[in-house]
C-alpha cells in the first residue's frame, strides 16, 4: 500500500470517528460530559464513602460508583458504621479528593440507584483507585455482571491483600 493511500484511510478513519461522536476523545481532550462515550473526565467534588464519589463533569455533579470493589458501609442509611469503613473512606478522600480524573464506564452505565458505574484514574497514574482499595485491604471484591472485565485481576489482589493481613484483612 502507498503511502498516499495510507493517508487517504487514516483521514477517513478519523473523518467517521470524528462523526461518530468519538473524536474528541481520540484526540484526549473531551469536555468530559458526554456520557455515551466510553470515558469522560472530570474532578473529585466530594467523597460519599469508600468506594463512592462525586464527580463534576463539566456543568454537573455525577455520584460515581467505583466498579469491582466494596468497601464497608459507613453511611448506610439505618445501618451501624462497618469495621475498616472509616479508614477506607479516608484513604479514599487521600487519593482522590479535588483531582482530577478520568472515568472508564463498564457495559453497565448505571446501578439501580442512578449512580454512574466506572473504574476512576486519578490524573497521571496508570492504575485506578479501584484496584488500589482491592491491593491494599479497603475492600473486597464485588463482581456484578456485565461489569466483570477486571473481575480476575480484582481476585488475585484480594488473595494477595488477605494473604498479608492487609487493611481490613487484619482488623475485621
């Protein structure tokens, strides 16, 4: 193939991302809103608890559900304050907090609360805080399909995390 004729299906490729609606991201600089793209960005405005935030995308705020992990319950309406939850709502406000981030939606947009379901990045690290509270014992697996696409790796770092009494491996 020609270099000219490389050129010509590159241009088009991008011609029909772009009106696809995926352009902008093709590129990273998505306003951050268009939640039927498979990632937006946003910042941290509020930590709910261990494995939920909210998130201001652009003009809104989104709560924001973290895919894979529970964390224990801490404001559960009706319900006693769990072991290790305070600590992992803490590490979580830690990372987190007024960062900027990008989130990655699984096939599963949104849980039967409404809350947007994704794997959250803060900005510059390559690995999402979600795996980081499964690594360090803040939280357990939780797998729910369709969301499974990190359910496995999720699992060999709570083994891991139990194996050296990590976090809530140790107190509770």
């Amino acid at each position: 193939m020609s270099s000219r004729t490389a050129t010509r299906w590159i241009l088009l490729f991008l011609a029909l991302a772009i009106a696809g609606g995926g352009g902008l991201d093709l590129f990273g600089g998505g306003d951050g809103d268009d939640l039927g793209k498979l990632s937006a960005t946003g910042r941290i405005v509020d930590i709910v608890d261990g494995d939920t935030v909210k998130v201001r995308l652009r003009d809104h705020a989104e709560t924001v559900r973290y895919i894979g992990v529970d964390t224990p319950e801490s404001v559960k309406p009706g319900e006693p304050v769990e072991c290790f939850a305070k600590r992992a709502s803490e590490f979580n406000r830690r990372e987190v907090d007024g960062k900027a981030v990008r989130l990655r939606f699984g096939v599963e947009r949104r849980d039967r609360y409404g809350r947007l379901l994704a794997y959250v990045y803060v900005e510059g690290r390559g690995r999402s805080i979600n795996s980081d509270l499964v690594a360090r014992g803040y939280g357990r697996v939780l797998v729910i399909a369709p969301n499974v696409e990190h359910a496995e790796r999720y699992r060999r770092l709570e083994r891991r995390a139990r194996e050296r009494q990590l976090g809530l491996w140790s107190s509770c």
